[in-house]
C-alpha cells in the first residue's frame, strides 16, 4: 500500500517527475481495489499538486492532470462516498486559486495507462521491474509530448485575430489535416478552461457547506459539466462541418 505522502499541510519538496508518476500509479491503482476515502483524498490532493505544478510551468500536461480530476470527481464510487454522513471535507484539500493560461494543447500522457490500471487492479502487485517499465513509459510519452508542442508553436501559421472563422484565408496556409487539428485544440482548451472554472467555484462552495448541501452541489455541478461538454462539442461538430463544406467548394 502506498504511503500517505501528499498531504496539502506539508511542505512543498523539489518535484521528482519519476517519484511522483510512480506514486500516482500505485494511489490509482489502490483506489479501483477500494473506495475507501482516506484513499480518495489521497488521490485527489495527488492530481491537485500535479495540476498546480505543470500549470507554474506553463506545461500541457496541466490539462491532462486536470481532465483526471473531473472524470474522478464524476464516479459514482466517489459521489456515494461523497452523500455519507460522516465523510469528512474531500474538498479543502483540493481548493485552487483560479488558474488561467493561453495554452490550447490537451495531453493524454497516460491514457494508454489507464486500461493497464483498470484490467490488473485484482492482480498481484507490480514487480519493481515492471513499474520501471510504466514509468519509463511515461517520460518517454512526456517528452513526445514537449517536442510535439515546441514543433508546432514553432510554426506559428496562423496570425488571424479572429479564429472564429476558419475559412478561405486559413485554407492557403494549413492543409485540411492541419485545420482540423487546430479546431479541435482550440474546443478542447475552451472547454477545459470553462469547466475548470466551474469545478473550482463548486469545490469553493463546498468548503463551507453542509454534508447534504455538498451532495446537491456534487450532483449540480456534475449537470453542469455535462452541459458544458455537450455546448462545446457541438460548436466543434458545427465548425468541422462548416469546414468540410468549406474544402468541397474549393476542390
């Protein structure tokens, strides 16, 4: 069992990218064997520490770790532990001052590392060997990610002032690839941004709220992340569309 190590009372140490992923591994696993909250907490200050950290750096992995915590949020494991009686405050822990940044890359760095957690959680633990392995992984994807990101602020193609409307300009400059690439970016950061404000303003709400009003807001603002999702992928559908129309009268 992983040791309780990330408390948000504690002194801030130098940060250990290989530690921290391998710890992570380790918390995440623990907590698909066992909702229980002590682990729950864990989890959650885990990803708070690793939002805030990439978000200092001004690193696209702030919104992968950002992501995590919304889908963990969203459990139904989590919420029936959130509706007990005699939980204590999940959400202290996990208070941000508001974070903004112009970054419109989303990261997945450990995605393909979720179905290893979620096939092997009732497995024996992981050999030392083997938890190399994942980690080394990890920073291999990491700095996939950070060469992938430099290559492409390093184009700068595009200079328009309104990326609204992506149409005949654009289309001299960026292949349909490329466009496509970049309204899906561009809607994935608005949408992040937006729910991220709106996750931390609920979770500021919740400090100070009983268990029962906790549970009502958990589920609001769980509605409203929904609708959020649903807005922005559906402007992202109109304007891929409004591309390919776009492409089909030039051809």
């Amino acid at each position: 069992m992983s040791k309780r190590l990330f408390s948000p009372l504690k002194r801030k140490e130098p940060w250990d990218a290989e530690a921290f992923s391998l710890n992570l591994l380790e918390k995440e696993i623990e907590v698909e064997k066992s909702f229980k909250i002590e682990n729950i907490e864990d989890l959650i200050t885990m990803y708070s520490h690793a939002i805030e950290h990439y978000n200092e750096l001004n690193d696209p992995k702030y919104y992968d770790y950002q992501d995590r915590l919304h889908k963990f949020l969203l459990k139904p494991e989590v919420n029936s532990m959130m509706s007990g009686q005699k939980k204590p405050n999940l959400y202290t822990m996990a208070k941000h001052k508001s974070l903004s940044s112009s970054q419109i890359v989303k990261t997945r760095v450990l995605e393909s590392n979720h179905s290893v957690i979620k096939n092997n959680f009732s497995e024996p633990p992981m050999s030392p060997v083997h938890k190399a392995q994942i980690v080394q992984n990890m920073l291999s994807q990491d700095k996939s990610l950070e060469e992938r990101v430099s290559r492409r602020r390093s184009q700068k193609i595009l200079s328009m002032s309104n990326i609204n409307d992506i149409s005949t300009k654009a289309s001299y400059y960026l292949d349909e690839r490329e466009q496509i690439e970049f309204i899906m970016e561009r809607y994935y950061s608005e949408k992040a941004k937006e729910i991220e404000d709106t996750t931390l303003n609920y979770l500021l709400q919740m400090e100070s709220a009983t268990p029962t009003e906790k549970c009502h807001l958990a589920q609001e603002m769980n509605k409203e992340i929904i609708k959020i999702s649903q807005k922005h992928d559906n402007l992202r559908i109109q304007e891929l569309k409004k591309l390919k129309d776009s492409s089909k009268r030039y051809n």
